[in-house]
C-alpha cells in the first residue's frame, strides 16, 4: 500500500540542473575543500560530506530523475544556438557579449555573501549545509519502514469499547503513560464511578508530518539522522463531547496509543516483519506528558545510513470537538478541590495542538514553495536548530522544527502585534517578503525575538479571523505568541525564564554579529554553550525527589512533577531575586532534579539590603513577609520611612557574591522544604573562594586582625596616604616629583590572593612558612631638569642618592614607616638596580622606583650607534649591556604603567572581573605555570573574555568569567591565529555596547603573525601571540609561553572544561586546581616549612605553622631570623638561579604561590650528542654512543642544583 502524505513532496527540482552535453562546462570555482575551515569537520555533530558513498550516490540520482520527470524542455533551444553559431568568426567580438548579466541566482547569492560577513563566513555556512542536510529524496530503505507501519496500523483490528480496567488487562501489558494526577486516573477509581470505555478503531488516516515530510531530512549527530513524524489520526467516533472534560480525551488517546505500540512490539518480534531489531519506547510531544507518542529508533540492521528517530503522534479531526469548547478561558476540570469556572488554559491548549498537525504541515510547505530561492525553508531550519542545541536550548522550548517554521512565517509574511500600553490593541506589521535567503532569515528571526517582549506586545502570526478571539489569549496568558491558525498560543505552557533564555541568546548573537570585520561562524553555530556554569552567573542542580505540590489544579494543568515544581521554583525565584538578576531559567534535567541558571545584573547582584513595600501597605506586606518568612524585618531608614525589608549579613567583602545562592537556598528551603542537602551549587560552592584565601590560621597568626572583612581596603588605603605624602613634599627634595604611577597587580584588585597587613610586631615570632610580606610597585617621575647626567651610569648613581633623600624624608613625615634601598645585585651598573622600600606601620609594603624619561634616548643612542659629539665625553657602554637595560627600562616605566593604566578601570565596569583573574591567576600556578606565564597576559586573557564575550553576555560572576577563560585557552588554536584583545578601545564605547578591536590594526596585526609563521616554518619559537592595540606583534607578555608551555595549558584547560561540562551531582572544585606531575622529568621536594608561601598553596598542610603557633612563647630557631624582609621569597631566587645557570637546558615548573614541589622537563636538544666546546652552558659527560661527543650530564646537573639548594632541598626524584 502507497504511503499517503498530508502534502506532497516538494519536488528536488530546486537542485543543481542537468546540462547539455554540447554546452560547454562553466570554468571550476573553487572547491570548499579548498578553504580553510579546519573547525567544522571537527565537530562531533557534524559529518564531512563523503564524495563516494551511498547517500551522495541517491543524491545524483534524485537529481538527474527529476529532470527527466520535469522534461528536457528548459535546455531546448540552447543546442540549436550552438549549432548556428559559425566555425570561425571576426577575432573582436561584439562589445555587448563581453559580459552577461548576474542570474537572479547569482544576485541572491552575492547579497546572501556581503549578509553573512563575507566569503570565509559564506563558504563555511555552504560547508555545514552540505555536511548536515540530507538529500530531499528519503532513502528506499526508510520509505519502506514508513510503508509497514502505514499499513500494520490501518490494518489493525477494531476492539470494542470496555472498562479502563478491563481495557488494560486485555493489553497485558503495565508500561502504559498514563498522565494527569492521580485524581483523573479512571484506574485508581470504582468502575461504578467510571460511565465510559476504552475501544479502538481504524484510523481515519495515517500520514507523514513535521518538516520531514516538506523539506527532507538532516543529520542531528554522527551517525544519527533528525526525527520523523507519523501521525495517526483517530476515529472522531471514539469521542464524545463530554470526553473534553477531566482528563477523559487524554485517557483514550494514552489506551489507543498503547494498543498500537503492543502490536509493533509484537511485530517487531517476528523475523520477517520489516521491523525486526528496532527500539520502541515511550517519549511526549512537545515536552507535554498528556501527549504520549511512541518513539520507533531504526538504524543500519534496517538498511538505513543513519540511526533514525520515527516518531508516531496521534491527531484528531478538527471537528471532534467544537473550537469555542476549547478556548482558554474555559473550565474543563471538575474535582471538589477545584473552583467551578475555573479556567483550564494550559490543559485545552494541549487538546488543541492535537487538532493542528495538518495545519502546521501546510504552514510548513506554504512558506516552502513560496520562497523564490531554492531549499531556503530546508536550510533556515538545519541552522536554526545548530544555532538552537549549541545554547542548550531544548527541542520542546524552541530547538524544533515546527517552532523554527512559526518564526520564519513572521519573518516572511508578517502578522499583527499589539500596541505598546495596550495588549488588546493590534497593528498590523508586514514581513520581508520571499526573496531572503537562509541567512538573512535566520538573523531576522533573531532580530524579531530579539526585540519583541510577548508580555506587553503579544503576537499574532495568523490574520484576525482567527478560530479563537484574540481577547481570550490576551486575558488566559502572560506571553503571547499565536500560530497562524489562530487556535494556539505557541507560548502556552513556557516559563518567563524559557522565553526569555531564547530573546536572550538571539540579542547576544545578533551583538555579536555587529562587528562584521571578525569571522564568528564557529562561535555562532560550532561553540558549544550549554554547559551551565559556562552561561549563567550563578548555576545550582536541585533534587526534587522530595517535593511535594498539593494543589490538583496545578498538577492538573502541568501533569508532569519536574515541569510543574521547575514552574514553581522559578515563579519564587522571580519574587525573590527580583532586579538582582536579568534572566532566571529554571529546567528539568530528569524526573528528580532541575538546574537553575541565572544571569546577574552585575549593579545589583551583590546588594545586601533588600528594600520591600512600606509598613503602611498592609496587603502588599504581608505578600511580602508570606515570601520572606522570619527573615523580613521592618526597618527605620534616615529619611524616617519604615518599610518591610531583608538584610544579607556578610563578615567579607567576597561573602557579597554568594548572596544570590543564599536567596535561593532560603526561598527553596521555604517554600519548597528543600534543604541545603538538596542543593548543589556549582558556582558559589565555598571552595572557589577558599582557592584564594589565606587559610583562617595563618592570617590570625602573621596578619592584623579583622583585615579580612576590608578585602583590598588597606593596601588602596595605604597607596593613598603615601601619594599624598609624596605630592606634598616637592620643597623638601632637589626636583619636584611629577608623577607618581602605581604598576602593581595588587593596586588593581587582581593580585591572586588578598594582601593582607602583616603585623609587624609578631612577625618575629611566626613561623618561616608564613614570612613572606608582598609588597605593591609605584613609579616616580621627577621633572626634568639639566642636573640629571647624560651617562647611564651616573643617571643610577643620581637615582640612589634621590632614594636616600626620599627614603630620609617619607621616614620623618610617617612616624613608625621605614624605608630602604635595595639593589639587584643581578644587574648591570647601565640598569635600573635599585629601589625604595618603604614599609608602612600599618603593615604594607610599597617598592618604589624612578623614572626619568632620558634614559631611554641615552640607550637607544647605544644600540645606534651614534659617535658621541664632545671628545671630551664618556665612553658608551658596550652593546651586549645595553640591550637588556633597554628591555627591561621599557618594560618597567614604559609598559607596565601603561598596562595598570588600561586594566584598573575593568574592575569597575566589570564587577567581577578582578576576582575571576584572581582565579585563573590561581589556577596557572596551582599547574605549576605562574613562572612561565606571567601575571600580565593572564590578565589580559580575562580582559578577552569581558570585553569580546561572543555570543553571550560579558560574566557577572567570578566563577563564570574563569570557566569561560578555561573554554578561550581550550578551544584557542594558538598556532594558526593570535588572541586579538581589544584592550584600550573600552573608552570608546557607550556603557552596554560591545568593544571591537581596530579593524585596520586588525588587520596589521594579523600580517605581522602570518609573517612570524613564515619564518618560523619548523614552529621553534612557536607560542601565544595575545594582541592589544598597543602590541600588534603580541609578543609583548608572551615570551615564556613557548610551545610546550602552550600546549600544556590547552590540554590541562580542555580536562577542567570537561570536568565542568559533567559536573551534574556537583563540582569538585579543588581537583580543578590539583596538577599531575607524572610528566616531569625530574621532581624536586622541598622543605614546606623554608617555603614563606607555603600557607597559600592549594592543599597546606597547616601543622606546617600550627605545630609552632601553639608553643609560640617557647624560642624557635628560625632559619630566616627576625627581620622583616619585604618580598623575601628564597624559592623564587632559587628558581631563577636554576634559569640563569642553565637557560633552556632546562625548563622549571613551580607554584610560585606557595609550591612545594618543582618541576624539571630537560630539553631533548641538549641532549643530543654534539662535540665539546667551551660554554655549552651546562655539565657535559661523554657520549655513551660515540666518544668523541658529549652530552647533557643530568646526575651532573642535578648535583648541582641539590648543591646550590642545600638546606632548602628535601629531596630529588628523578624519573
């Protein structure tokens, strides 16, 4: 028996034509191969269009067959005007033969190209249709699937109507879904109370739906196919009108689809079946439970190419019932616990959808055969769903098919809108017509969910001679979405936090799009986005197991408990979080447990005082204590007004973040008698805060008292104080001071951990591990003045005895402050070498140094050269001096302020910024990368992250914006492409607007990177190149970010990335920042308690410094004595002797925040035998394999450097 179709299928006469034989081939264009598109192919969701294979062999041949059915008629006359055409010719052709003109085709696509941002973009959205769409034609093998079950089901025998107890037991079998409360369950009642029966009969009619019966399939996977729908139209015989009511049409519907799912389980069993070995389940429709469907999964053991979803859906006739029966507004349940007159809106919505599969299939092949360019319909659709699952959003809340076909049939014809201020009041808007490409579609559809709020302006898509009054919808429903039909509201049964995830992602992307110089195709439909912690600020998973809702009609109109309590739960959460929040979006995962996402409002997330309605409104306050419960209170303000309020006590500053979770676990323990247990919050789990907090012991032992709770208050405090001081004592010094500049992470609340004042009076008696006192830099500029000499050397002699006045003056101003000069003993006599100290007696340590302009021109007249014009003058320093001298003058008055300069404002404009730099920052030295990457360009990855966010919003929190920082250095080919961070262009843009890096330095700045490859063909000196506008080369912070380096980051970055992506029972953040160390060549252990960071390692063992605490009184011999030492870190040094005596023979590996253990990889270059020559730059042996060679000496080495850390060295393991 044929298989009968709702509409026909479309024709595959919109792909490429048959030529003539005699015309001559059009010149080869270039192949999509030929692009470099790496990433697609890439994805596990897609599969690369295969050349040879079956499918694409069905494809040719559907092709040239619907030519041939067509006729040949569209190639008549071309053969004759070839032949007419004479042999030879005059040798200057006709001018007006020069050029054709552009096809409509070849118009549409050159505006689908300049749309889209440009040929890469376009040849890349080319590349993801071919590999997704399947041909239009269905595969032999599937049409034949499709044909058994058409007829096993029309030829299904008539069962007369029985008693549901009776029905059920002639099914023998007890998996049938049943829906609704318990209350309508006609199993649980007497049969003296059930005057009804189940029966079944033939179908009126068996047909094929969705889009697969228009526009063909799509590959959803590798090796799965999109589903496809059969519906089953029921008998209009099997119902009463009365079946409307409680529940009774659904009952029928479940028993009729479960006596077709007996029988192909049956069927399925035989052998020679043309089912055999196929899954059959139970799944719903459109996430509605009342709307079973059986879900049919055949693959290559039925002869198809691809794992295949077959769907069967039940309908009825329009007819069965009548449509004013059904409007929103009407009460269709009837229990003693339910209010007559009551109205059921979600519940008859449900009936009705059952009513609309024709009317959806036609909607669907409308807009497919009036669109002027080919297999526009089939296209938008396979990208709408890409762009849908890659944000997490769910096949019943906006990822399908048939919603995708509603939104585009606003974009093409149009509808009615209602007036702002007046939802009852529509105005008619026109579409934009039929001649959109798939592209230029699909960002309409963004743009119209972008900007239209179904709440105030409801939405008709239909015309207004609609089956149901509009004014009912408006009155039943919050949002409002209607479909063509006029009977449904699209929107009906979503949250406010479902529909608004969807505008949300649209207005993200489309902001995205705005910068059309950058090519976002993979970030728009290849980035994955639905991991939780990576789109939401704050992110929890709540089981629901032991929930309970009471109320029948609820659970009536949302018969499904997770939907029901995810419904509940973010109705509360709205009342709650009120403006703290821009989106709430709370959804089931399973039966038993629901996440909940939110994005912050980065001015008002982290408020401690809520503010309700005055005490003088008594209604609206005891809504509002109804809410809060014990934790509302009545409060007196400063203008003399009392109002209803709730206050969020912290003891820290970084207590504030966490209030948004503490709203929810309050609320949810309130109203939903959840418990803390219940609760699992990924991001404000307390050990993302731990990760960068002195422990609570080491801060009361060495720390003054009470400084945590003014987080980075003492040190700004103390910069401050000694700006003013240094302003104001021009008089008292032989030049003005000019400038004074801070250059200091912890001057711009990024430092990794929270500098603290240490109490200098019981510095003495702490123990070593926790003797390490940071200390902030600050550049001093003094006016010019020709005093200043112009020899390098003398210019450091002058800076020391500007220090000794500095240092005699700031001591006698600040009682209790010490200063003193340090050198750098490293340093050359032409090299900035020394510094201020100055300690202030609150604690806090300040390093200063001194600028003078000159000496940067007096270097680079060095480095060029130039013959001195006084034969009187000084010798020039040797080259080989001034060359680093230049390197680090530049970096360190040139560079550094400049970076302070740029990154201290991004602490403001993003509140969470600072912190979420200040975990990335931990997380690179919990991997033993701190040395090697330095603080600089973690901070400017951070600054990627906030200032281009691509399709999301910038993070609100600090946890978001460090798992995202994670995803960048994952998913970054630093190989191929540099990191472009628009760092000074933020100035430049309005509060909310997207930064954009220069298109012209762009542009530059890749040339430059493409250059570097290119003489760097072997990718020796391969590594991150992180662009800013002021450092096109990228090089600037990166030159210890080698390709080891590197590529340990991106595997280390991608396994914390997956472990967030499964973090579904809770996240075990410290794993996050516990590095492996089998990957070393050597081990280094040293002494925990000579290690004067040692309190702020990962994982301290805090008897370290306890043991010693609790016999404080009693003298212990300290190995680093009494005196307080500023920035005093004996490992570091250690570390950079190692660096210095051995250079690249060897690369260190250490924790510089608190590291036990250091790290060893030796070169495998200096391990190859080469002949003896002076200054190999470490210990040689003789080569085991050829005598006259030498080769590295590792024992040799490592002898040394145990001899060069003796005392602090523990032990070393070597693998």
């Amino acid at each position: 028996m044929a298989l009968s179709a709702g509409v026909k299928r479309k024709s595959s006469m919109r792909s490429s034509t048959k030529q003539s034989s005699k015309k001559p081939a059009p010149s080869p264009s270039p192949s999509i191969e030929d692009v470099a598109i790496p990433s697609i192919y890439d994805d596990p969701m897609i599969d690369a269009p295969a050349s040879s294979d079956s499918e694409g062999q069905d494809d040719d041949q559907s092709d040239d067959h619907s030519v041939d059915e067509l006729g040949s008629d569209r190639g008549e006359g071309f053969d004759d005007l070839e032949e007419d055409q004479p042999a030879a010719g005059p040798s200057r052709p006709l001018a007006k033969h020069l050029y054709a003109p552009p096809t409509l085709t070849e118009l549409d696509t050159l505006q689908s190209t300049a749309a889209s941002g440009g040929t890469s973009f376009s040849l890349q959205l080319d590349a993801l249709l071919a590999s997704t769409m399947l041909p239009s034609a269905p595969q032999p093998a599937l049409k034949a699937i499709l044909s058994t079950l058409h007829s096993h089901i029309l030829s299904l025998p008539s069962l007369p109507a029985v008693a549901p107890r009776k029905a059920v037991a002639r099914l023998s079998t007890e998996d049938i879904p049943w829906c609704g409360p318990p209350e309508f369950n006609p199993l649980k009642k007497s049969e003296d109370e059930v005057k009804w029966g189940l029966g079944w009969e033939k179908p009126e009619e068996v047909i094929v739906g969705g889009s697969w019966a228009v526009v063909g399939g799509y590959k959803k996977g590798k090796g799965a196919a999109g589903s496809v729908d059969l519906i089953v139209v029921m008998p209009s015989t099997l119902f009463s009108p009365k079946d409307r009511m409680s529940y009774r049409y659904f009952h029928k519907r479940t028993h009729y689809l479960a006596v077709i799912m007996a029988s192909l389980r049956e069927l399925a069993g035989k052998e020679k079946a043309g089912l055999r070995g196929v899954d059959l389940g139970w799944g719903c429709t459109g996430g509605d439970v009342r709307r079973s469907a059986i879900i049919l999964t055949a693959g290559k053991g039925l002869g198809l190419k691809h794992t295949t979803e077959i769907r069967i859906h039940l309908g009825v006739s329009p007819s069965t019932f009548p449509i004013s029966s059904l409007q929103p507004s009407k009460s269709l349940l009837r229990h003693p616990s339910i209010p007559q007159d009551t109205a059921t809106p979600l519940y008859s919505t449900s009936i009705v959808h059952d009513t609309l599969h024709k009317a959806n299939l036609l909607h669907l092949h409308r807009l497919s055969t009036s669109l002027s360019i080919p297999r526009t319909v089939d296209q938008f659709l396979v990208l709408w769903r890409i762009w849908a699952t890659r944000r997490g959003i769910s096949r019943d809340r906006g990822a399908s098919g048939w919603f995708a076909a509603m939104i585009l049939g606003w974009v093409v014809d149009g509808g009615d809108i209602a007036v702002k201020g007046d939802r009852a009041k529509t105005k008619r808007v026109k579409g934009l017509g039929r001649g959109l490409g798939s592209w230029q579609a699909l960002r309409a559809a963004w743009e119209f969910l972008a900007n239209t709020d179904f709440e105030s302006t409801p939405v008709f898509l239909g015309s207004s001679d609609e089956a149901i009054p509009r004014s009912e919808f408006v009155r039943s429903f919050q949002d409002v979405l209607v479909d063509p039909s006029g009977a449904v509201n699209i929107l009906a049964d979503w949250t406010k936090g479902e529909i608004e995830l969807l505008r949300y992602h649209a207005r993200e992307t489309l902001g995205m799009l705005e910068d059309s110089s950058v090519d976002r195709f993979g970030e728009v439909f290849l980035k994955d986005l639905s991991a939780g912690p990576r789109g939401f600020d704050e992110f929890a998973i709540v089981d629901i197991t032991s929930t309970r809702i009471s109320d029948v009609l609820s659970r009536a109109e949302r018969p499904s408990h997770a939907h029901l309590v995810a419904a509940s739960v973010e109705s509360v959460l709205r009342q709650g979080l009120v403006d703290r929040v821009k989106l709430v979006v709370v959804r089931p995962n399973d039966d038993s447990t629901l996440s909940i996402g939110l994005v912050f409002d980065p001015a008002n997330a982290t408020r401690v005082l809520d503010v309700g309605p005055s005490s003088e409104k008594a209604e609206v306050g005891a809504a509002y204590e109804r809410l809060w419960g014990d934790k509302a209170e009545l409060r007196r303000f400063k203008d003399g007004s009392i109002a209803h309020s709730v206050v969020w006590n912290i003891t820290r500053p970084e207590e504030a973040t966490l209030i948004p979770s503490r709203i929810i676990s309050h609320l949810l323990q309130r109203h939903f008698n959840l418990d803390s247990d219940a609760i699992t919050s990924v991001t404000s789990d307390g050990t993302w805060a731990s990760i960068i907090q002195m422990p609570a012991s080491a801060r009361e032992a060495i720390c003054v008292a009470g400084s945590e709770k003014l987080g980075f208050r003492p040190v700004m405090d103390a910069y401050d104080d000694l700006y003013k001081l240094l302003k104001s004592i021009d008089s008292e010094l032989p030049l003005a001071i000019l400038s004074v500049q801070p250059a200091s992470e912890m001057l711009r609340y990024s430092s990794t951990f929270v500098p603290h004042p240490v109490d200098i009076h019981r510095y003495s008696t702490s123990p070593d591990c926790l003797k390490y006192l940071p200390c902030a830099e600050i550049v001093l500029q003094f006016e010019s003045s020709p005093r200043w000499p112009d020899d390098l050397a003398a210019v450091q002699k002058v800076k020391l005895a500007m220090f000794e006045k500095l240092a005699r003056v700031v001591m006698s101003h600040k009682r209790g402050t010490k200063a003193g000069i340090v050198f750098d003993a490293a340093r050359s006599e032409i090299e900035d070498s020394a510094s201020l100290e100055v300690l202030t007696p609150g604690g806090i340590a300040f390093r200063v140094r001194i600028y003078h302009e000159r000496e940067r021109t007096l270097l680079e007249r060095v480095l060029e050269g130039e013959q001195q014009t006084f034969g009187t003058a000084l010798p020039q320093p040797p080259r080989r001096l001034a060359v680093p001298a230049l390197e680090l003058h530049i970096r360190r008055f040139i560079h550094q302020p400049q970076h302070h300069g740029a990154l201290a404002p991004l602490h403001h404009r993003y509140p969470s910024y600072s912190s979420a730099t200040r975990l990335l920052k931990r997380w690179f030295a919990a991997h033993m990368l701190g040395l090697l990457i330095s603080t600089e360009v973690t901070e400017i990855i951070m600054a990627k992250v906030y200032l281009d966010p691509g399709s999301l919003s910038p993070p609100s929190s600090a946890v978001n914006g460090f798992v995202r920082a994670l995803d960048l250095l994952a998913s970054w080919d630093w190989k191929t492409e540099p990191l472009y961070v628009p760092l000074f262009s933020l100035n430049s843009v309005e509060a909310g607007g997207r930064v954009r890096f220069p298109e012209e330095k762009r542009e530059e700045a890749g040339k430059m990177f493409e250059e570097s490859v290119k003489k760097d063909a072997e990718g020796k000196h391969a590594g991150w190149k992180v662009v800013t506008e002021d450092d096109l080369t990228g090089g600037r912070w990166t030159e210890s970010v080698n390709a080891l380096v590197a590529g340990r980051v991106k595997v280390l970055a991608k396994a914390a990335v997956e472990s967030v992506k499964e973090a579904r029972d809770g996240l075990n953040v410290r794993a996050l920042f516990s590095t492996p160390t089998g990957d070393y060549d050597v081990l280094i252990h040293l002494h925990p308690s000579l290690v004067t960071r040692y309190a702020l390692a990962v994982d301290p063992d805090a008897e370290a410094w306890e043991a010693k605490l609790r016999h404080r009184n009693v003298q212990h011999g300290s190995v680093y004595g009494d005196e307080v030492r500023v920035g005093f870190e004996p490992v570091f040094t250690f570390v950079k002797d190692i660096q210095r005596l051995y250079g690249d023979s060897v690369i260190v590996f250490y924790d510089t925040h608190g590291g036990s253990v250091l790290g060893l990889v030796w070169n495998p270059i200096k391990a190859t035998p080469r002949a003896l020559k002076p200054f190999l730059g470490y210990s040689s042996a003789p080569a085991p394999s050829e005598a006259a060679l030498v080769t590295m000496d590792k024992a040799g080495v490592l002898g040394e450097i145990g001899r060069l850390g003796r005392g602090l060295i523990e032990k070393i393991e070597s693998r």
